[in-house]
C-alpha cells in the first residue's frame, strides 16, 4: 500500500503531464485492476483518482 504522499505526488505528476484526461485514464485503470481481480491495485488507482479531483478543486460552470 502506497503512503499519502506517494498517492499525492503521483496525483500531482500525472495531473502537470496528462491534464485532466489523467483522471479519465487513472479511472480505466483501475477498472482494468478490478476486471483482472486485483482489488488491492484498483484501490490504489482509485485513491489516487480521488487525490487528482481534490487538487484540480471545485467544477465551475
């Protein structure tokens, strides 16, 4: 299991290199993760798509 701040800094590092299609693609991968049945690695996807939301802030319209 990933510490907060390795959650964090590759939220970060994806988000400054993929924008925000970096959220899309860490979703899929972690539907890929819980299609092969490793529910331990979606987790982790999903925890950092989770960090990803928080950093980009609140949707404005």
């Amino acid at each position: 299991m990933m510490s907060e701040t390795q959650v964090h800094a590759i939220a970060r590092q994806m988000l400054e290199m993929q924008g925000a299609a970096a959220i899309a693609k860490v979703v899929q991968k972690a539907q890929q993760c819980e299609t092969g049945g490793d529910a331990e690695d979606a987790r982790e996807w999903r925890h950092i798509a989770d960090a990803m939301r928080i950093m980009r802030g609140p949707r404005q319209s």
